[in-house]
C-alpha cells in the first residue's frame, strides 16, 4: 500500500521516490498521485509538514527541544497571546511561532471572512523564534521576524534567558498588536 499523507488543509500527497545522477533514492511527495511504487517509510525517515502544509519526507533529528519546553509554548500562547491560531514548528534547537491572522476586518463581507478562514486558504507566517543556546542551563534566546523589507528572512535578537516561561509570558502577548513592531 502507498504512503499517503492528508494535511491540515486535507489535501492527499503519496510518498515517491526517483534515482539522483549518482544512483541514490530521492524521495518527494507529490500531491493527488497515488501511481507510486513506495510502500512504506525509509528507515531513519519521518515525514514532516511545514506549518502552511507543504510535506516532506526528512530525515530523522535528534531534537534538542523537550516536550515539556513545547508545552510552556503552547500554555503561554492561550493564556497571554490575542491570537489564538498559530502553529509551532519545531527544529533541531529552535521552536518557530507561526500565527494566522485573518486579512480582512471582520465587519467586511461574512462570506469572504469565512472563506479566509478555510483551511484551504490560510496562509501562517513564522513570528517569533526561541531557539535553545545552552543544552545544560537550558538559556534559550528569543528573535521576532524583521519586516524592514531588505530580506524575508531576518530576525531581531530581543533577549535571552534561562526562563523560557518568563521569555514566552513577556514576548507572545504583543503578537496581532502594534507594540509588535516596536520590539527591539
């Protein structure tokens, strides 16, 4: 049987797979595509869903980042954070916060607010990124996304600390708001 994956936006992909130049496996998902020949997941891989759910078959990491440290993320996002749909994707030694807002006021047209807030059409964008700098003292530091238009991918170094709560508390309540803009 195919290896299939369904995302968060419930679209179908299939694991398969093609030879490289030098003769190895190069395995892709494709969507929609169940003609495969793979059956079954390669040994020390795992599939992977970017938070806008694109997939991919990746190979397994030993993650630095505890279960527990990705809890006190989640608790802090309810208890301090206006938003409430985010996703957090977890990397090696870095736990990136990506949060939905919806692009229209929501005293626009019902039916365009509801169709943006289909799963099929969300679009995530990562926001702020904790990533662990010291695996004894478990010190981790804290960046928001830089919107200064020269690159996509810059981040502003806010603070650093060995209270991942106090860090996620302070920083995840200016999330959606104007006083986003001005951290620094």
């Amino acid at each position: 049987m195919a290896v299939k994956y369904t995302n968060f936006r419930g679209d179908e992909y299939y694991l398969h797979v093609r030879k490289t130049n030098k003769g190895n496996p190069s395995y892709y998902f494709k969507k929609d595509d169940s003609n495969t020949s793979v059956d079954s997941i390669p040994e020390g891989y795992e599939i992977y869903e970017h938070p806008n759910g694109r997939v991919f078959l990746t190979k397994k990491s030993r993650r630095k980042i505890t279960d527990e440290e990705v809890q006190l993320l989640k608790e802090s996002m309810e208890n301090n954070s206006p938003i409430k749909d985010y996703k957090l994707d977890i990397r090696q030694k870095s736990i990136y916060l990506y949060t939905y807002e919806n692009p229209v006021p929501f005293d626009e047209n019902p039916l365009i607010v509801e169709a943006l807030s289909d799963p099929k059409y969300k679009t995530y964008d990562a926001q702020l990124c904790f990533t662990l700098l010291d695996k004894d003292t478990r010190a981790f530091q804290v960046e928001r996304k830089s919107y200064t238009g020269e690159k996509d991918d810059q981040w502003l170094f806010l603070e650093e600390s060995t209270n991942l709560k106090e860090l996620a508390d302070k920083y995840v309540q200016h999330l959606g708001q104007e006083s986003y803009y001005e951290l620094f």
